[in-house]
C-alpha cells in the first residue's frame, strides 16, 4: 500500500510538469520577437526583416525585439566581403 502512494505521488508529479515547448529560431529572418505570457511561457517568433517591423509588432506588448542567432544572411554576407584594399 505504501508503495502504491509513492507511485502514484510520482506520477502526479511527472504529468504535473510542463512540457517543454521548442523554440522556433527561422534562419531566412534576421530579427525575432520574444514575448511573455501568462505562467512564464516564452515564445520567440522569428518572422521580421527589420528591427523597425519588430518594434512595431512589440508596441504595447510584453515583449522585445532581438537579433535571430542562427540568421544565415549574415555570415554569407561577410563572406562576400573583399579581403584587403579599401571598402
């Protein structure tokens, strides 16, 4: 009997736990939205072309606008860049 109530503590413990949700970072976007919600959930929407867009977006909101880490514009622009002389 007592081994019953501990299984049964553990389970509820398990499925009382929040599941993780996975953050969308899209790479064809340079600026994400990161917004706060009720219980402490987190969601970053990574779907602006401008800081401007974004800021437009987050107005009024529990939110802010970042840098998208895994952006891929950036590094093939760099890539591009002369190496040397004058820009």
């Amino acid at each position: 009997m007592r081994m019953l109530y501990w299984v049964l503590i553990a389970a509820a413990a398990t499925l009382a736990v929040a599941p993780a949700s996975a953050q969308r970072y899209d790479p064809r976007y340079p600026v994400c939205l990161q917004s706060w919600h009720r219980r402490g959930m987190t969601i970053i929407d990574c779907s602006y072309a401008s800081i401007d867009q974004c800021r437009m977006t987050a107005s009024g909101l529990s939110a802010m606008c970042i840098e998208n880490p895994y952006w891929q514009g950036s590094s093939a622009r760099n890539a591009r860049r002369p190496q040397g002389g004058l820009y």
